[in-house]
C-alpha cells in the first residue's frame, strides 16, 4: 500500500513551496514547448479529482524558473479551452521525445497531490501516454519511479534504475531533490533537504552534491554531523542546534550562508581539506569546546583548505577552555590552519563575549602570504586577532 504522507507534506509546507524545480528539464524547452507543456498539465490539474491548492503548489514550483511571461491563471485559462489545434501542438511538441516522459511523471505526481486518487483518472493520463505513443512497459517502469517519489524510497528508485528502458536518468534527478523534508540515504549523487531534520545518532554522508535549505537540524547528545569527499555542500538559511560537532572532510566546495549554529559543544564547524570555503552572514552562539587536551578552535577550524572567506559573520559566547595551563585553547572564534598557497579572507565580523585561554579569539597559524582582514570588531573578549 502506497504511502502518501511524504509528498502530500512536503507539497504543503510553507517553506518548501518557495521551492522552485530548478533542474527541471523543461527549463531548456523552447517558449512554444513549455507553454504547451503547461497548458496540458493544467488541464489534468482541472479535470482529475478536483483543484486543490496541493496541485497549485506544484504547478506554481514547475512555473516558476521557466522565465514565462504568463502568470499561472493564464494557463489554467487556457487549460479549459483546449482545442484540436492545441492539441496537434502538444503531439508535435512532445511525442517520442524525452520530456514526453517528464509529462507523464508529472501527470501521476499531480493526482497524488491529493493523497490517494481515483482510479478513474489514471485511465485519463493513460490515454496521453497513448498520444504520446509511450509503451505500457514504459508506463509500468514510471509508475515506479513516482511511487519512489511519492514515498521517497530509495530503493523503489534503485528498482526503476536496474529495470528502465530508454528512460534518462538525468531528466529526474530534480524529483528526488524537491519533495524531502527531510532523508537518510547516505550515499547518493544528490542529496537536498528541506524542513525539520533531528539527528539522533552521528550520520556520515558521502553524497556529491549536498544542498540544505531552510532546514532545522536539532542533534541530540554527542551526536556528529559529517560529509567527506563531497563535490559541493551548500547550507542556506539552516538553523543547527545543540550539536557536538559538524565535520566537512576532503570536500571542495563548501557553502553557509545566512545559517544560524546554537548551543555547540566540542567545535561547531571542522573543516578539513577543501578547496574553497565560504561563510556568508551566520551567527555563531554558544559555542564551548571544553576537553582534556590541547584545544584548537571553540567554534570554526579550518584547517588546509585552499581559498577561506568568512563575511559578516557573529560571534557570540564562543569559548575555548583547557583543562590547565599545559593544555591551553586557541581560537575561540575561528582557527585557521594554513598551508601555501592558501587565501583567508576576514571581514565585517563581530565577536562578543568570547574567550580563550591564550586570548586569541581569531587565530591564523602557518601560511600568511594570502590573507586579508578588515572591519573585526571584538567586543568584551579577551583578545582579538592573532597571527601566528
């Protein structure tokens, strides 16, 4: 039995709407193919178990990067005056092309906009599958692939892998990354995530391309976020909270931007081994990296990475305490750790109320050939920039 739940509250999610589907292989349609493509999806919006605002959603998501002129009310208009000429267009535009499978994926996603639809309405789209001149086998392997995306299983998707003909896969990576809330498949080649997002236990990943969106990660005890040898990572407008640590390891390109990290103990950020860093606009609180030997870095440590820039950025309440004075901290705020020819770039940065027991808050060891520091403003620390 199908489980719709997934699609059904990730189509009604406030935050999740704002999603456009970027990577869909109707953006690189001509003018006359997307507004045919539309039109016709419309029309089964309309005439297949009522408009509801979960099919409005999903209409507004596909609509929204092709760069058309016509708003969606335009289409749902010309969606109830259909004729045989707009029909001809449609059959010219799309039969025996692979975007005649993407219709087909999302006239079946449609109807599961409304959890469980009428069985009526699939004879409906399987007369389009007909015009289109798709196979029954072709149609048996996509209803495959939208029972993986409705329920969000991986191994539903694996199966439509190891069993589809003439289907690119290419043309569907951008299902499998627009309806999460939020997953645990740890490797895939794309992995976004969107919503809540608990972790109860460390989780490593080792997917290529990562991309958080307003997600709420909470972590529960010593739990540990990872990525290792990711192509990209990409953050934006997350809030993590009460981690013990978040690890970054041989991935070459890393994003945050506009992310908030609370309630932090050990590091916050390890970054090991990138090839470019970027921190745009986070906030850092109370962070505390408290241990039994030599403390490095209360909040972010990057260490050998290539290009580092970190801009208006906040600090606030960063700590790094050692056990004694034979185990000191350094950094409370960011350590960076540099080898040549790496850049570091610190600039429009605040930090209050921040401690460590040598009285470096910013401390950039190693390589200082490439590096640049401007606007640093340290308020009720104990120390402000070193370079060492």
């Amino acid at each position: 039995m199908m489980n719709y739940n997934n699609l059904h509250l990730a189509l009604t999610n406030s935050k999740n709407i704002i999603f456009a589907f970027d990577s869909h292989p109707l953006t690189q349609a001509s003018p006359l193919e997307k507004s045919s493509y539309l039109t016709f999806l419309a029309s089964l919006a309309i005439y297949t178990d009522g408009f509801s605002k979960e099919k409005l959603s999903f209409l507004q998501r596909l609509l929204k990067p092709l760069q058309l002129k016509e708003d969606l009310a335009f289409f749902l208009q010309a969606a109830k005056n259909i004729n045989l000429k707009d029909v001809s267009t449609f059959l010219d535009c799309f039969k025996h092309q692979p975007l005649a499978d993407n219709f087909l994926v999302d006239a079946l996603l449609l109807l599961f906009c409304n959890r469980k639809p009428l069985a009526e309405n699939f004879i409906y789209i399987a007369e389009f599958a007909e015009l289109l001149e798709i196979s029954l086998l072709k149609m048996e392997q996509m209803l495959l692939l939208v029972q993986a995306i409705v329920q969000q299983d991986n191994d539903l998707y694996q199966q439509f892998l190891n069993t589809r003909t003439n289907i690119a896969e290419e043309n569907f990576l951008y299902y499998s990354k627009n309806f999460v809330q939020g997953i645990s498949v740890h490797n895939a080649t794309q992995l976004r995530v969107l919503g809540n997002f608990p972790l109860n236990t460390t989780t490593t990943y080792t997917s290529a391309d990562v991309h958080f969106v307003q997600a709420n990660l909470s972590f529960a005890e010593n739990c540990k976020l990872i990525f290792e040898d990711a192509t990209r990572v990409r953050f934006e407008d997350c809030t993590f909270s009460n981690g013990r640590n978040l690890d970054l390891i041989n991935c070459q390109q890393i994003e945050f931007n506009n992310c908030t990290f609370q309630n932090f103990s050990n590091r916050t950020l390890f970054i090991d081994t990138a090839q470019e860093v970027t921190l745009t606009n986070c906030h850092f609180e109370n962070s505390t990296n408290n241990a039994r030997s030599t403390i490095i870095a209360g909040t972010v440590y990057l260490k050998n990475c290539l290009k580092s820039q970190i801009t208006a950025c906040t600090f606030v309440n960063c700590q790094a305490k050692g056990l004694n004075s034979y185990t000191p901290s350094f950094g409370a705020a960011i350590y960076a750790q540099t080898v040549a020819p790496a850049e570091i770039s610190i600039k429009n940065c605040q930090f209050t109320n921040c401690f460590s027991d040598t009285g470096s808050i910013v401390q950039i060891s190693g390589y200082l050939g490439n590096i640049s520091y401007d606007n640093l403003d340290f308020q009720n620390c104990n120390g402000e920039l070193v370079l060492d």
